[in-house]
C-alpha cells in the first residue's frame, strides 16, 4: 500500500492528509484496547513508512472517541495462551511493533484524550513528542491487574522517558500519571483542550524543519537506548505469564472482583 492511501479497517483507521499520516485506534467502546489484529495493522503501517515515506513528514496516533488514547491489550485475548512460547511469542511481537514504530523516520506524535495504559502507554512511550488532555491517565497498572510484566524494551524505553525511579513507583503502586504532573516531567509536552488539534499543528510546524535533521536526531536517539536494552528477559516473561496468579488476574479482570494474589 502507498503512503499516500487512505484505508480503514473496523478496529483501525489509517490516513493521509496533506503530507501527515494519522492511525486512529477505533474501539471507542472497549476504550481502544488493542486487538493482536490492531498491532498487526500497526506494525504493517510502521513498516510501510520505513521503507518509503516519500510525501509523508509527519505520522500522528490517537484513539477514537473522548476517553482513551488506547485501554491496554484487550485482556480477553489473553485467555488463548497456552504455553510458555506464548507468552514469549506475544511479548516478541509486543517489542516487534513498538521497535518499528520507533524507526519510523519521520516524527511521531501522540494525541492523547484520557487513559493511555498498559499497551498504549508503550505506544505513546515511542512517539517522538506526546500532547495530551486534561484528563490523562497514564501508566500500567499490571501489578494490580494481570500480575504480568513489561519486556526489557518495554522497562528500557519507559525509564529513559520517565526515569528509573519514577518507572518503579508507578509500576508497584499501580497509580496512573495525571496531565499535571505528566507535563511537569516532561512525559507530554503540552496539554490541551483538542489534542489532535495540536498534533496537526506541530506536523505542520514540523514541515518546515530541516527533514534530516529529525531524522538523524531520531535515529541517534534509537540507537542509545538499543545500546542498553541488550539484555535477555524472556525468564521474567516466562516467571509472570506462566503463573498461577496471572491466570487469576486474567479471570479476576474479566469477572470484575479483586484477584486473590499467591506468588506462584
């Protein structure tokens, strides 16, 4: 598919408008959580811009409707692991379509209308600049939730946006980043009433810049933090998704009721 198509899908939209590209996450009333089929479509369109963006200077995300940018994973889709290659295997993909959304050459933006969590917060975790509504709610609050983990790519991009520290304390508090503070960290760069507003803005402000100058910046910045992400974690993965309290988490989440915690 050129980069000057237009397409949509039922879960994801993709389009391009005088030069700016723009993904919409399209399940307004599941909160936009991600189907294995959105970040399959993701990772097609990340690819797709890779190879040849010739008329494409900037690449926008945000999520259909007024409260999410994207809920996380749709957790039901987690019901069909069965193995502990499963579980690897998705958090393999996970990193697969992050990876090429952070090597698209052009700059990203993410247009945040409320909850950014879980999957979407690792998604706007990519994007080169981050503007948001003053109803954000970013974060991942899995520790009180499935009882999974992030990948090391996952730990490696969040701590360098957001600090070891503070990655750590909002991971085992489960609490979620609100605009305020969001902006006082520098997570999003501006909030505002009509985020995609001002996504469209910045593309064309963008525009006028010295094209391989974002790009060389961008590239240079993928490259560091590759430099310290190196590291093997799949037994961590293997450790969360393959026990008896991520199952309970999962059923927990799904039957709406606190999930009763072992360890094991």
């Amino acid at each position: 598919m050129s980069p000057d198509a237009t397409s949509a899908t039922d879960e994801l939209v993709y389009a391009v408008s005088d030069g700016v590209a723009v993904i919409t996450f399209n399940r307004p009333q599941a909160r936009n959580a991600l189907t294995f089929e959105m970040y399959d479509r993701l990772l097609e369109i990340s690819t797709m811009l890779t190879t040849d963006h010739s008329g494409i200077h900037a690449l926008i995300i945000c999520g259909a409707g007024d409260k999410a940018f994207a809920a996380g994973t749709d957790i039901s889709r987690f019901r069909e692991f069965a193995s502990d290659e499963d579980a690897i295997a998705y958090e393999r993909r996970i990193d697969q379509v992050l990876g090429m959304l952070e090597s698209v050459p052009v700059p990203t933006i993410a247009a945040i209308r409320g909850a950014c969590t879980g999957g979407g917060a690792a998604i706007a975790a990519c994007c080169d600049l981050r503007v948001c509504s003053a109803d954000l709610k970013y974060g991942f609050p899995i520790a009180r939730t499935l009882g999974n983990c992030l990948s090391i790519n996952s730990l490696s991009r969040i701590s360098g946006l957001l600090g070891q520290a503070r990655t750590r304390e909002i991971i085992f508090t489960s609490r979620l980043i609100r605009a305020e503070e969001a902006q006082n960290i520098a997570l999003v760069s501006e909030v505002v009433d009509d985020p995609l507003a001002r996504a469209l803005e910045l593309a064309a402000q963008l525009k006028t810049h010295a094209p391989l100058t974002l790009q060389a910046t961008k590239e240079g910045l993928r490259r560091l933090r590759q430099a310290t992400s190196r590291i093997d974690g799949d037994d961590l993965i293997v450790q969360c998704y393959s026990s008896n309290d991520f199952k309970e988490g999962l059923e927990a989440f799904l039957a709406k009721r606190p999930p009763q915690w072992t360890g094991m």
